[in-house]
C-alpha cells in the first residue's frame, strides 16, 4: 500500500502546491492590478503564471523525486534528475523572458501614452523591440550553455575549448561576419535612429513602411500589401529615402500637359477650390505655375502639401481626377490635340511671282515645273 500511496503524495502533492501557489500569484496580481490601472504591468505580468507553475512543479519534483519509492526512479535515479535539472533550466529562461518582456512592454506603454512626439515613440519603440530581442537571445544562449554543462562529458569539452578559446574566437569571427555584421547594424540602427518601425521608406524604388525590425532583417510593407525582406546592413551601407525623418508632412505635385491656350489663372482658382474642399489638405501650401514648353503643350505644375505620405498620395489623385474632369467640361479646347492631317493650304493665297533682281521666284517649287 505504501509503495502506491507515496508516488501519490510526491507527484500529486507537487501539482497542487503548484498549482495554489499559481492561482494566488495570479489573484494577487489581479488585485494589485485593479488597484493601480495608470500601469499595466500587473496584468502582463500575469502572463507568467504558466512558466511560474512550470517551475514551481519542476522544482518541487526535482527536490522529492527520491521519495516517490518507484523501482524506475531509483533504477535510472540519475537520469531522472538529469531531465528534471534541464526542465527546469528551460522553465526558468522561459519565466525570465516573460517577465522581462511584462516590465518592457508595460514601461514602454506608459511611455508611449504621456509622450507627444510620434517620432520619438517610433524611436523607443525600435530600440526597445531590438533590446528585447537581444535579452531573449542572450537568455536562451544562457540557458543552452547551462544545460549542457550538466553533462559530464560536456564539462570536460568546455575545458578544453577554453584553451584555445582565441583560435575558435578569430574562426567563429570570420565564419560568422555576414551574421555579426547584420546584429551590429541592426544595434545602429536600433540607437542611431537611422529608421524607425511605422516609417515611411523608399528602397530600390520601393515605397512602403517599416513593419518589422529584428536583429538580421528588416521588413518593409509596400502600398500593395507586399512585404520586403532586407538584411538590416543594407541600410546601414546603401542610401535610402526616409520620408518620416524631420517630420511626416509630405508635398506633392500634380503635372498637366496641355494646349497653350489653356486658362492657367482659371485653374489656378479652381486648384484652390479643389483643395479647400478635400479634407486631406492640411492648408500649409498649394500653388499652380507653368514649368516647361514645347511646340505643342505647356507643362502646368500643381503643388499641394498633406500631413503624411499616405494622405498626399490621395490629395495628389483628387486634384488629378477633378482638374481634368473640370477642363475637359468648360475647357476642352485647353485639352492637348494631336495632329493627324496635313494642315490645309489656302490656294488663293499662292501668288505666281516674279523673279527678283537675283533671279529668285516667291512661287512653291511644284508650281515653278508648271506651264
């Protein structure tokens, strides 16, 4: 009978204790929480009670695990406690991730809603994203190391890559160049404010905003729902245009070719018009002028100013559309025509001529052959 009843109370004894110990951390944070709403990190950090309760039972079982009394423990006791030991290594990275990101995410929240500056929260939200990152992976590095160093054998191969911890230094160095060189650029990147997620971006020709920034790579989502995938290198080595930096205002030009009787102070009213009408003008700028000629067309210029890049792309397509719709309505003669007959020629017009004291004739050359 004792040989039943006691892995019984190890096993189930370390499940309940866990599992009163992880509601009451839970209900604890829950009241705290509702006495303090200005912050939020009570209840993010009730997304820890899982690792919690995982490390708790580990621990417990780990600690009485010889008392259970069954013949398979004390037959593999030692490799019993070996798992034990590397779960409740994995648990433990796994709480300090999450607590690390609860205390991030919730200073990061706070910050966020006192500040006024939308660059600025684009700035700390970058750096803190990355730095979150690299506490992850230095946890989880952390972890791996800690579970192989319960191995025996794998202590005495530590020892021996110590000592020649210089050469595999300088191989691992040069092995890993493209992979060090993308986790330093995306540190400068993180703290040089170089770009930031949520900026607007033009790269290769490519125009979309930053999604994503990890430590190798960077996403960018173009206007058509693509995402971009680049090493975060290339912006530390190439130009790029970054239209969120300085300010997110935004100026946009419209360009019409038309006839040369086109009515350019007429449209210079109805631009103003269009734009006090359109609710994505935010009224710093706007003007209309003629920028180029040719033999055929003049290029009119329309300039109109919004407060981001997707709101002038709009701005730019309203004025486009109603311009051309308003000309082609009361001036269509201002319209571009292109040619597709020979000009007519007024006959009377032709004069026979008479050679002058040079022996020149003012009559066309085809009228010079006839009688």
């Amino acid at each position: 009978m004792e040989d039943v009843l006691r892995p019984i109370v190890v096993v189930g004894g370390a499940l309940v204790v866990t599992l009163i110990l992880g509601w009451l951390a839970d209900r604890t944070l829950h009241r705290i929480d509702t006495a303090h709403p200005e912050t939020p990190l009570w209840d993010l950090l009730r997304r820890c009670r899982l690792p919690l309760q995982v490390v708790l039972c580990t621990a417990l079982l780990r600690t009485a695990y010889k008392e259970s009394g069954l013949e398979l423990v004390r037959q593999y006791s030692a490799a019993v406690g070996q798992a034990l030991t590397l779960v409740l290594i994995a648990a433990t990275a796994w709480l300090l991730v999450r607590a690390s990101a609860a205390f991030v995410e919730s200073w990061y929240s706070r910050y966020a809603a006192s500040a006024r500056d939308a660059a600025r929260v684009r700035r700390v939200r970058t750096q803190v994203t990355l730095i979150q990152r690299v506490v992850t992976a230095v946890v989880i590095v952390v972890a791996a190391a800690s579970m192989l160093l319960t191995f025996p054998e794998m202590r005495a191969v530590g020892t021996s890559m110590l000592a020649s911890a210089g050469v595999l230094g300088i191989v691992a160095g040069i092995a890993a160049q493209s992979t060090l060189g993308n986790l330093f650029a995306g540190l400068q990147i993180a703290f040089g404010d170089m770009v930031r997620l949520g900026d607007t971006v033009v790269v290769d020709g490519e125009w979309g905003t930053v999604e994503e920034i990890t430590l190798s790579f960077l996403t960018v989502r173009t206007w058509d729902e693509r995402r971009i995938m680049m090493p975060v290198s290339y912006f530390t080595g190439k130009p790029f245009e970054n239209w969120s930096r300085g300010g997110g205002q935004m100026t946009g030009t419209v360009f019409f070719h038309l006839d040369h009787s086109a009515p350019v102070a007429e449209m210079r009213q109805r631009l103003h018009q269009i734009l006090q009408d359109s609710p994505d003008w935010d009224g710093r700028s706007w003007s209309l002028v003629v920028t180029d000629t040719t033999p055929s067309t003049i290029v009119v210029r329309a300039l109109a100013t919004a407060r981001d890049a997707d709101t002038i792309w709009t701005v730019r397509c309203e004025v486009r559309e109603r311009m051309i719709e308003w000309l082609r309505t009361e001036h269509p003669y201002a319209l571009p025509r292109i040619s597709t007959t020979t000009a007519p020629v007024e006959r009377d017009g032709l004069r026979a001529g008479r050679p002058d004291s040079a022996g020149h004739t003012d009559r066309p050359e085809a009228e010079l052959d006839k009688p």
